[in-house]
C-alpha cells in the first residue's frame, strides 16, 4: 500500500468513527474517501476478467473501434451498498450518547425505516440493470420495473410524510378564487413519484454514447443536490427556527446518501472519462438514476430534484419522436466518428430515398408528409440537420439526442472535448434553476420550504 493512500485510509477512518458536532456528515465525508479507495483499487483488478466472461463493448468513437470491459458500473454499485450498510451502526444509535452533540449527530429509529427501504429499492434496481446487461431486456418489459421497486420507498412515505398536496402559485388561486394555495393530489402524486423513479434511471440511460458522460451527468446532479442540501443545512444555523430544523434534517439525510455516491461516482470516472478504460453499463444507468429517486422521494423534495434534471428531460421530449416510433430509432444514436480528423460528427436517421432505391434496404421507410414542414421549421431555428437529395426529398434527419444538438450547435468536437462541454452546459442550466427555486419559488408561491429567512424577505 503506498504512503498517500495509507494517509487517505487512515483520515477516513478517523472521520468515521470520531464523535464530533459535525457527525454525521463528516462519516460521510470518511466513507466517501473509502469509497473512492475502494473502487479506484477493484477496477484495474477485475476490469479483465469482465471481457473473459463476455461483458464487453467496442468503443465506437476511437479507430478500429477497440474492445473495452462493460458493466463496470456493478463495482462502485456494489461497493456502495456495503458501505452504506456499514455506514448504519454510524447513523443509527440509540439517542444517549452525549447531551451536548444533541440529536444532529445521528438520526432516529424512524428514519432506519426509510433509510433501509432506500437501500432495498436501490438492490433491486442494481438487480435490474445487471440482467439487462446479461441479457439486453427488452424496454417495454423493463421500463415500469423501477416504480415496482420504488414501492417499499413509498410506502414509507405515506407513513412519515403523506404529503400530497402541491403549492399552486399565489397569482393563480387569487384569479381562480381556489382560497388556499395548494391542491392536494391524493393517489396521483403517488403515481407521480413512481414516475419519478421511471423516469430519472431511463433518462440517464439516453444520454449516453460519449466517453464520461452516463458518470459525468450524475456527477454534475450530485454536485447540485449537494448544494441545495447545504444550502439549508447552513441556513439552519443561521436561522434556528423549528421550520429550519426539519428541513435541516430532511437534508442532512439526503447529504449522507449522496457524499458516499459522489466518492464511488469519481472513482468510476476516472476510469470512464475519454478515452474510455472501461464502460459502465445499464447497470450504473439504472442505479444511479434510482440514488437520485430514492433521495429525492425519501427527502421530500421529488420536484425540486426534476429541476436538476432538466436537461435530462429535454433530452427525452427531444427524443420523444423516435422513442415512440414517430421517426425510425437505430439501435445507437451516438455521434459519428470521422477517423481523419479523430472528431465526432452528428449522426442520422436514414429515409426512403427515390433518387437511389437501391441503396435502400426494404426497412428503410419514407419520412411521414405530416412531418417534413415541422422538420423545416426546427431545421430553420438549428435544432435539427437534414440532408436532401437532388430532388428537395429529405433523405437523412439527424438523430435526436442533446449530443447530436451539441454538435449541431458548436460543430464538429473531439469526444473528450464534447463531454466536457456538455457537463458545462448541464451545470449552468442546474445552477440556473437552483436560483430560480430559492428566488422566484418562494415569490410566486408565497410560502416555501425554502430557507425562511428569504420567506420573510419576499412575504
Ligand atoms: C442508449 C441509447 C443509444 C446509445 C447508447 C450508448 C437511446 C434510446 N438509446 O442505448 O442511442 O447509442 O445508449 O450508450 O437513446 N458506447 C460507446 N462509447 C461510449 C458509451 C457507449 O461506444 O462512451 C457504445 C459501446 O459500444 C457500448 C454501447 O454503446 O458497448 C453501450 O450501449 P447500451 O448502454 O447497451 O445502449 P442502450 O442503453 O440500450
Ligand atoms: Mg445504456
């Protein structure tokens, strides 16, 4: 073992285990160091014997496409779950110890519950990705699995928190007379958080094909929830009111999930950013999505976590034409490499061509009439490419990805280059709505859980 890693071992497990004010965050911090360790020493171990049981891929983007281990993402997953078992006797004591570090320091029984139910969804979901790694599941079977294992999450749910209702803006109940400030949407917002569980592992599943993007997304995420945690656990301090405490709570339970992920998460990344050791497969897709679900369900804060996914989002109804079969959807939507120049290109979808019949196979199909004057109007404002024939019929549409509106954007990129560019993007855009949701929220809706102190400013 060399001396810096020794040093970093020996740090975390002085933060785990000594008792300060700052339990248990500090743990936190402690096993995200482990974490990283950990994961950091198994990948280069176990990379190879992935490729001799077959879990493989060709990189798709680097010349003579080479073969690179997949389904990696199953070490830092699994690593996660021990530690966050680990984590439990940290988090979970009985209230006695010292009257002075009072109850900040470790987390009712209560919370065990929810806590272990978390952990439970997550098995599951890691479950889920792994088989279709092995077996390349078929997506109408495996895409409602994740509310399924979203169930014990919610359960829990309605017994702690039961919270259905939903804050309409101040401007809307006045004009429609409603008399209060919210609509409360029983069953639905249950249906509405399964969604939720659907929707943030998928999404992070089609966003992918660059090196470092399926981790770097999530890091980006972590980032951003990670600073809209501390952004009421410090407020808490500053405002020591009963309001500010649970959400303090609600937040430092969140901040214990997510430091721990972060440490995992850049450990893989080292390993998958450009060029690509290893890849990291559904299976990382689908638990890293459910981390986020499961955070945002078991914190109460669902919504708030959709704004951090909006690039995601927009991914998907970019998407959308192709996922629901409007527009043919080849089995891989990634850039195109152009070996000459080593830069990725956009990628298209290919239509019946009449100039060249023969060129076509029989699956290829004509572009639907319906859609060639909405294609020309998104081509005229850049969020599509098109390329006709002699004739004006359109033969090729760029595939509908946020990689392939990138390069529409900022041309022709290296992959490193290109998923740099896009983490950028994604943070300024998270960044943005975390404003928008302590600045404006509170404004429009004239109440919000959101640090009290600004509450008092805007009521
Ligand atoms: C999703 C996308 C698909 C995209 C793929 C890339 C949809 C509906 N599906 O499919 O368009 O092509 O992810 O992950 O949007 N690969 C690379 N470089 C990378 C990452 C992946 O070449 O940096 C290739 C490798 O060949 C790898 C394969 O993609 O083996 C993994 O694809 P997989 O995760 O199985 O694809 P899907 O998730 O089904
Ligand atoms: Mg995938």
């Amino acid at each position: 073992m060399s001396i810096t890693l020794t040093i970093f071992t020996l740090i975390s497990i002085l933060l785990i285990s000594i008792p300060t004010k700052l339990q248990p965050i500090q743990s936190s911090i402690g096993f995200s160091i482990l974490g990283y360790i950990i994961v950091d020493y198994l990948i280069p171990k176990v990379k190879d014997s992935f490729i001799k049981r077959g879990l493989f891929g060709k990189d798709m983007s680097k010349i003579g496409r080479p073969i690179i281990p997949e389904t990696i993402g199953i070490i830092p997953a699994i690593t996660y779950l021990f530690l966050m078992l680990f984590f439990i006797p940290f988090l979970f004591q009985k209230e006695i110890i010292d009257s002075n570090l009072n109850l900040n320091s470790v987390f009712s029984h209560s919370k065990l519950s929810s806590y272990l139910s978390s952990l439970l969804s997550l098995e599951s979901m890691i479950l889920l990705g792994l088989m279709d790694d092995l077996f390349d599941i078929r997506w109408r079977h495996k895409f409602f699995l994740p509310a399924i294992a979203s169930i014990p999450l919610l359960i829990i749910y309605n017994f702690e928190f039961n919270q259905t209702s939903i804050l309409i803006p101040k401007f809307i109940s006045n004009f429609f007379k409603f008399g209060k400030n919210s609509i409360n949407l029983g069953m639905f917002y249950y249906f509405y958080m399964a969604s939720v569980s659907i929707f943030c592992p998928n999404s992070i599943n089609i966003l992918a094909g660059i090196n470092g993007l399926e981790v770097g997304q999530t890091i980006i995420i972590v980032i951003l929830l990670l600073i809209n945690d501390f952004y009421y656990i410090i407020g808490y301090y500053i405002e020591n009111n009963v309001l500010a405490k649970s959400a303090f709570e609600i937040h430092q339970f969140s901040v214990c999930f997510l430091i721990p992920f972060l440490g995992i998460s850049l450990s893989l990344f080292k390993f998958n950013k450009f060029p690509s050791k290893v890849f990291v497969g559904d299976t990382w897709c689908y638990f890293s999505g459910m981390v986020f679900a499961v955070i945002g369900i078991s914190g109460h804060f669902a919504k708030t976590l959709m704004l951090f996914f909006l690039p995601q989002i927009l991914n998907f109804i970019y998407s959308s034409p192709q996922l629901f079969g409007l527009i043919p959807c080849p089995r891989h939507r990634l850039p195109k490499f152009n070996e000459d120049d080593g830069l990725l290109y956009n990628s298209f979808t290919l239509y019946f061509d009449s100039e060249n019949p023969n060129l076509n196979s029989n699956e290829i199909k004509e572009l639907n009439k319906n859609l060639i004057p909405i294609f020309n109007f998104f081509e005229k404002i850049y969020l599509i490419k098109l390329i006709r024939n002699k004739k004006g019929e359109i033969i090729m549409s760029s595939n509908l990805t946020l990689i392939n509106l990138t390069i529409i954007w900022f041309g022709p990129c290296n992959e490193g280059e290109l998923c740099n560019l896009i983490m950028k993007l994604q943070f300024i855009i998270g960044f943005i709505m975390l404003i928008l949701r302590h600045t404006l929220a509170p404004f429009i809706f004239g109440f919000d859980n959101s640090w009290s102190m600004l509450n008092r400013f805007y009521l």
